[in-house]
C-alpha cells in the first residue's frame, strides 16, 4: 500500500470514528479531542520545524541550477526566462480566479461554521502586511528576526538575493556553497520523510477531531477543496494550448493529438521526468529541432512546475475562505510574491513533501493558519494529478515554441 493511500485511509477512518462516536456519546467524543488534537498538531508541527530552512536551502540550489542551465546557451537562456514569466503569469491568473471560484460557488455556510468550529485554535503565524507595509518590509531589516517570526516573504527575498549571489562567486566556492546547502536539504528531507511516515497517526488525530465536531460537513468540504483547487490546475493546462497556438505557431489540435501520449504517461505514473522520452517525441513531432527539445525539455523537467504557484496559492486562498480569515491586497500580494519565488525549489520531491514544503510558506506569508494542511494533504492525489498533467503540458508548449523559434533562426541565417 503507498504512503498516499495509507493517509488517505487515515483521513477517512478519523472521520468516520468521529462522527460514529459522536452519535453514541456526544459528550465522550468531544472529550477524545482532548487527546487527540495535540497528537496531530504535534505530528504537524514536526513538518512545520523544518520549513524554514528547507524553503532556504531549495531555493538556494534551485537558483543555482536555473542559473547553471542558462550558463549552457542563448536558447537556455531564453527558456529560463520564459519559464520564469509563465510561473508568474499563472500565479496572478490565480489571484484572479480563485477568489470569483468561491464567490460563484462558496463552501456552504453551514459546512464552513462547523468546519470553523472544529479548528477553532488555528492561529495565523507571522505577520500580515497591509499594501504599505508590504512595499516598506518586503525587505527585511533582520533576517534572523524574519525566521523567527515566520515572516516568508521577507526572509525569502533575502535567501533569494543571497543565491543570485553565491551564483557570482568563483566556480570553486559556488559549488562548495552550492553543495552545502544541498546536502543540508537532504538531510532535512530525510527528517520530513521520518515525519511522514506517522503521517497516517497525525492525520487520523486531526481527522477524528473534525468528524466529531462537523459530521458529514468534513466530507462534502473535502470535495469542494479538491474540486476548486484543481480546477486551477486544469485551467493552467488550458492555457498551455493557446501558448503552443501563439508560440510555437502550432494549431491546437495538432498539438492536443502530439501531446496526449505525454498525458496519459503524466496521469499513470504522476511524474514528469517519467514523462519525458514522450514529452521529447511530441516536442519533435511538431516541429521542435531535436537539438533545441534536448536542452529546453529537461531544464524544464528540472525546474519548471507551471501549475504549483497557481495552486499553492489557490490552496491558501481555500484555507482563508474556509476558516474566515479576510484577505488585503497586501496579504494577497505577499501571497502571489512567496508562491512565485519558491515554486523555483519545488523540485522533484515526492508529492507529499512538495505539498507541504510549497503551501505552508504562501500560507505563512498571508497570515493563513496551517493546521488544515494536516487534513487536506490526504486527499492531494487527485490535485496532484492536475498538477503533474498540467506541467507536462506546459513543458511541451513551451519547448515546441523555442524550438520552432530556434529553427526560424538557423534557418533565417
């Protein structure tokens, strides 16, 4: 059985109990949570510890291998670039969409009270920025201070200036740098791979404690969440067609036909290396030098996730509207800022650590408390799916357009 089936049994088997006992004894089931409430936010905290210095060392080492692949040529160049604008695109397409999502179809009020009343203690950690304050501390003043009070935002701009930087240094010392930080995130994923695997215990604590005090609401909750947040997702697929259409000067449904293969391969296996013989065949087939599909397709694969900016921050955005928090337009730009940047060290972890490592610092960012990413991590597979189709999706569309450019330009001279 995989670690996301066993959560997800977990997640459902906590429910169920919850909501059982409490039509037995009401009394008795709500006295459990007494117990079982710091079990799960125990587990929780043990994947929030490592949070900060993970985001620090992922962003540092996915900085320096974006800068080493445009080390390897103009058309390396041009691909980081263009990946880096998508990312930021599709993050503010979010910003859009995800809030008129719930204004269309909100979560029932009567789910959403009950759902409040279960994570009554949830708290926003760190400080939310008005739209002044955000343009006057975006850059930290103490970056310590910064960790320590789990202010992302500014401690990411610092650890991103700070890995531009180690990407200056001689090749001697950047690679030391380089390969400190890479071997201080391995060992952090280690701990949160240890974490993990009391993930089905910590869930199922979480879980009995929304059963006992929502019912079937929890349910019909999770739903709406998967629904909403991977609608974003597949709306970040969508739009990798119109890219194809308009860069690559492919049309649609030529692409839609070269693609597909690359799809199914996403969907069986939910990995996008996996994917990539096939990515590079659709690549070629609709007119991608093969050169051009050779350099673009695997610094894609390595550092590009089009959708996880877009749904990491729809994932926030859910959590606000889920437990009320009201959102400012300088909590959201804070918000659009983290999920942008440290989508750049979301690289090839498993889907679990991804999510949490991703979500919880847009979180953070925008004063949104976490404690119901300890629930809604186990129902991640079907977003995930979005997630994994629509990066491969995008990888295709943009290598098919720097390719297809590329050899306008050979040919051009």
């Amino acid at each position: 059985m995989s670690q996301a089936t066993r959560i997800l049994l977990s997640l459902v088997s906590g429910l169920l109990i919850g909501i059982a006992l409490v039509a037995v004894d009401a009394k008795v089931a709500i006295g459990v949570t007494q117990i079982t409430q710091p079990i799960g936010l125990a587990w929780l905290h043990g994947l929030q510890m490592v949070i900060v210095p993970l985001i620090v060392g992922l962003l540092v080492t996915g900085v320096g291998a974006a800068a080493d692949a445009a080390r390897a040529g103009k058309l390396a160049l041009r691909g980081v670039l263009t990946m880096v604008v998508i990312l930021w695109a599709t993050t503010i397409l979010s910003a859009v969409v995800t809030p008129l999502l719930l204004d269309l179809w909100p979560l029932p009020s009567a789910w959403s009270d009950a759902l409040r009343k279960a994570l009554s203690g949830a708290q926003p950690v760190g400080t939310v920025p008005t739209l002044g304050q955000f343009f006057e501390t975006i850059v930290p003043s103490n970056v310590v201070s910064a960790a320590a009070s789990d202010s992302f935002l500014p401690l990411t701009i610092f650890t991103l200036a700070l890995a531009f930087a180690i990407t200056q240094l001689a090749p001697e010392p950047r690679e030391r740098l380089t390969a400190w930080f890479g071997a201080m995130t391995d060992a952090l994923l280690i701990i949160i791979g240890w974490v993990l695997k009391l993930a089905p215990v910590g869930v199922g604590a979480l879980a009995y404690g929304v059963g006992a005090r929502t019912g079937a609401a929890a349910f019909g909750a999770l739903l709406h969440y998967i629904i909403v947040v991977s609608s974003l997702g597949f709306l970040v697929l969508l739009s990798a067609y119109p890219v194809a259409a308009l860069f690559g000067r492919v049309s649609i449904a030529r692409f839609a036909r070269a693609v597909a293969p690359a799809q199914a391969v996403a969907i069986s296996t939910q990995s996008s290396l996996a994917s990539l013989p096939t990515m590079l065949a659709a690549s070629e087939s609709l007119g991608a030098a093969p050169a051009a599909a050779g350099i673009v397709l695997p610094i894609a694969v390595a550092i590009f996730r089009a959708t996880s900016p877009a749904m990491n921050l729809a994932v926030a955005l859910y959590i606000a509207h889920w437990l009320g928090v009201a959102i400012g337009p300088g909590a959201l730009l804070a918000g659009i800022c983290t999920a942008a940047i440290t989508t750049m060290g979301a690289v090839s972890l498993p889907g679990t650590i991804t999510y949490f490592s991703s979500v919880a610092p847009v979180a953070l960012a925008m004063g949104v408390p976490i404690e119901a990413l300890g629930l809604l991590i186990a129902v991640e597979t079907i977003p995930d799916l979005f997630r994994t189709v629509g990066n491969v999706t995008m990888d295709v569309a943009i290598t098919v357009g720097l390719g297809r450019q590329r050899t306008r330009e050979t040919a051009s001279v």
